[in-house]
C-alpha cells in the first residue's frame, strides 16, 4: 500500500499547526515555569548578598544550592497537579525538542558546581564561573525556545540581557576578587532573562488562545 505524499503546502501547515499547538499548551504553564525560576534565582540571590553584605561571612554562598533544590521541587509539584487535573496529551515534535534543549542545559548548570567542588573545592576564584554560566545558559533556553515556537518578541528583546550577561563576563575576567555585588547583578539578570520572558510568553501564548476561540 502506497504512503500519500504530502504536497509542500500541506507540510508547511502541518509544521505551523504544530506550532500553535505548542504555543497553546504553553499557557498552560511553561511561561509561568519561566517566571517561577527566575523569582527564586532573584530572592535566593538578593538574600545571599544582603547576607553577606551585613554579616560579612562569605558561607551564604552555599545559598545558591537551594536554586535547584526549590527550582525543581516546584516543577515536581506542578506536573503532580497537573497529570491530575488535565488529561495526557501526545506530545508534539517541538516540544520534545524543547525539554531536551532543557535538560542539557539543566544538566551544564548542574555539572559545573559538581565539578568545581570535586576538582577546585579550594579555589575561590573557580566559583566565579558560576555567575556567568548560572546567567547566560537559561538565556540560551529561552532563545531557543522562543526560536522554535516563533515568538519573535522576545528573540530580539533577548539580546539585552545577553549584553548584560557578557559585560559581566568580561567584568569577571578583569577583576582578580570577587565582590559582593555580583549576587545583586545575577539577581538583576536573572529577572531580565527569565522572568520578563516569561510574562511575555504567556501574553502571546493568551493571545493566541483568543484568537482560536473567537474562530472556533
């Protein structure tokens, strides 16, 4: 039995429906998980600085272990309600794309302080690393993902943080100390590269839901 052939008209509507469906599903909370991981990267940062700040004790670095510890016991609790409430559905294309995009860089994030406390426990300096890569990698998701899902807004709304994050990698290759402010700078960049995308993404993805219904 011969497979039909699909016209490149109809392929290209095939990829654009998939498209929307992912960008539907989305609001049903990926935009928000944006959001959610960028507030706690922001408070455990400003606590961190200000606990050192009027402590003086250089211990509250430790602090940024409870990123992923909050981070992804959140995620567990969401997708707990959520296999609850909402019924499975079959997964697109793009968005097993998309969570493999994420976990290699949940991987990368996770790796480097492994690494250091293996191999660099003793050099303070081998922590730096952490700001720029605890940065720019969540940078990378979002551009990807806005990428594939075609949100243009913030394709080019991204690279302002990403000058940010760069400025300060070149910031952390001039100065031989690290200072306390560079909590604060994380916490400002972790607001400007997760948690505006993420408004941004649920606004489209909102939009998007509108539109289909008013034409349904």
């Amino acid at each position: 039995m011969e497979e039909k052939k699909i016209s490149e008209k109809e392929s290209l509507e095939l990829i654009s429906q998939m498209i929307q469906q992912t960008k539907n599903r989305i609001a049903v909370g990926s935009g928000k998980q944006f959001i959610v991981w960028g507030v706690v990267m922001m408070m455990v940062a400003v606590v961190i600085g200000l606990g050192i700040q009027f402590t003086g004790n250089g211990m509250w670095m430790w602090g940024y272990f409870a990123i992923p510890v909050l981070g992804y016991l959140y995620q567990y609790i969401n997708q707990r309600q959520a296999r609850k409430s909402v019924q499975p559905q079959v997964k697109t294309y793009i968005e097993e794309n998309l969570q493999l995009v994420w976990k290699g860089i949940g991987t990368i994030l996770l790796s480097y302080p492994a690494i250091i406390l293996v191999l660099r426990f003793n050099e303070p300096r081998a922590w730096i690393g952490m700001y720029f890569i605890g940065a720019f990698m969540p940078m990378v998701g979002v551009y990807l993902t806005c990428l594939m899902l075609k949100i243009h807004k913030i394709k080019y709304y991204i690279g302002l943080p990403m000058g940010m994050c760069l400025m300060m990698l070149s910031d952390l290759f001039i100065n031989k100390t690290m200072t306390n402010n560079y909590n604060f700078y994380f916490a400002i960049l972790s607001f400007f590269s997760l948690v505006v995308p993420g408004i941004i993404i649920n606004k489209v993805a909102h939009n998007s839901n509108i539109k289909r219904n008013d034409n349904i």
